[in-house]
C-alpha cells in the first residue's frame, strides 16, 4: 500500500507550481500537434536555444528580478547641470508601453519572435531604443532573453506629454528592434523582414492615419517602409540599397 505524500512534498509541489513561470511555457500547439516535437524532461528544456525554442512553440524565458521588469519606467534623470529631475506622467508612460506591447503580439506570434520584457528606455541619454540580449546561466550555456526599452519621452522636455512621440513613430522604432531579434545586422535580410513586420501591422490597421515618424531613420530604404507601411516590393527595396548604403 502506497503511502500518502506529507505535509514537506505537498508543499514542495505547490512551491514548484509557483516557480514555474521562470521556466519555458509549452505552447497548447506543442500538445495538440503531433508533428511538435516534445522535450522529455525540464532539464532538457533548459538546455534549449532561442533558435529551438522557437521551433518547438516554447515561450522564452523571463528576466531576473536585477533587470527592468515589464513596463518599468524611470524614476527620474539628470539634466546637463547635473541636477536631479523628477520624472512626472509615469503611469502614462506605462501605459504607453502596454499598449504597444499588446498590439505586437500578434506580430510576435506570426514571425515566432520573442522578448522578455518591454520598458522605458532612458529618456535623454542613447538610442531611441536599444534591445540587451541577457544571458541566463542558470537555464543552460545557451540560453538567454531580450530586453527591449523604448523611449516614450522626448528628450527636449521629458515632462510635457504633449510631445511624448506619437503612435507610429513608437511602432516604427519597436519594430526595428523586433527584426534585430532575427537578425542582427542592417542587411538585405533584415531589410526585407522589417518590411514584412510593416507590412502585417498595415493588415492589423496599427498605424493612425496621417502620422508622421518623428524619429527618421538615416536609411532610405526604412523611410519607404514606413512611407508605405510595407506595401513595397523587394525589387524597389533593393534597388535604393544598390545605390545606398544598407
């Protein structure tokens, strides 16, 4: 006769349920299709690449509590005379972020492209973006996840949000780092995979009508995408990269 688990196990399993957001999800295809090939064992997920996840329908992983969390947004900045600036509207610029991220995830799931988190990027100093490839040691020496920040704010007056940047601009930038998430470059690859990025957003009617992107991009090939919303061909695409740099 077996004996029933203790108090001590019982507890370990609730524990373990709890932690389980750390580890890669399955997705409910990888169940369902036969055709999904189906890790083993946790330990054998851990071991996995960004690349095999991907192929297998795992969710990546999420980022150590030391890192920005989700939607975190700066606190506060230093301006040139080394003053300490509150920042105000933070619950906006939060907002911001969440909207954007919600309206990416059926881009995410078409391409099958991931991140770990979405938060605001530093509102004066840097890029407008920038996404950090984080590795996670504790899952296997290959393992890791993206962290992208976004600028919300304009760097000329972070506290007027009337001159936080528009919708179109915010996607077109966040868009540019979803294709580094697949290649890393500015090549042809990239190019046209940005353009296919624009061009299902255009199909989700993501963009406003009449906006401006406030943040051009020094490419003339990324301004035709963005002009275009991705309704360009590969032969227009290549034809300016000929005669410009990509």
């Amino acid at each position: 006769m077996e004996a029933s688990p203790s108090k001590s196990s019982l507890s370990l399993q609730q524990s373990t349920i709890k932690t389980s957001t750390w580890l890669p999800l399955i997705a409910k295809k990888a169940h369902l299709t036969s055709r999904t090939p189906k890790p083993k064992s946790l330990s054998a997920q851990k071991q996995l690449s960004y690349e095999e996840s991907n192929k297998i329908g795992l969710k990546y992983y999420k980022l150590p509590e030391k890192y920005p969390q989700p939607f975190d947004t700066f606190a506060s900045y230093k301006n040139r005379e080394k003053q300490k600036i509150p920042l105000l509207h933070r619950d906006a610029v939060a907002g911001i972020l969440k909207e954007i991220d919600q309206d990416i995830q059926p881009i995410l799931k078409k391409f099958g492209i991931f991140y770990a988190a979405l938060s605001e990027n530093h509102p004066i100093r840097g890029k407008a973006a920038v996404t950090t490839r984080i590795p996670l040691r504790f899952y296997g020496p290959k393992s890791y996840a993206h962290h992208i920040q976004l600028r919300v704010r304009s760097p000329n007056s972070p506290n007027d949000s009337s001159r936080f940047y528009n919708k179109s601009t915010l996607l077109a930038v966040i868009f540019h780092e979803l294709a580094h998430l697949r290649h890393m470059d500015h090549g042809k690859n990239f190019m046209l995979f940005l353009r296919d990025i624009f061009c299902y957003a255009r199909s989700l009617k993501l963009f406003p009508k009449g906006e401006e992107h406030q943040l051009p991009s020094c490419r003339e090939w990324e301004k035709l995408i963005f002009k275009k919303r991705g309704k360009v061909t590969d032969e227009e695409l290549l034809g300016i990269s000929t005669k410009n740099r990509l």
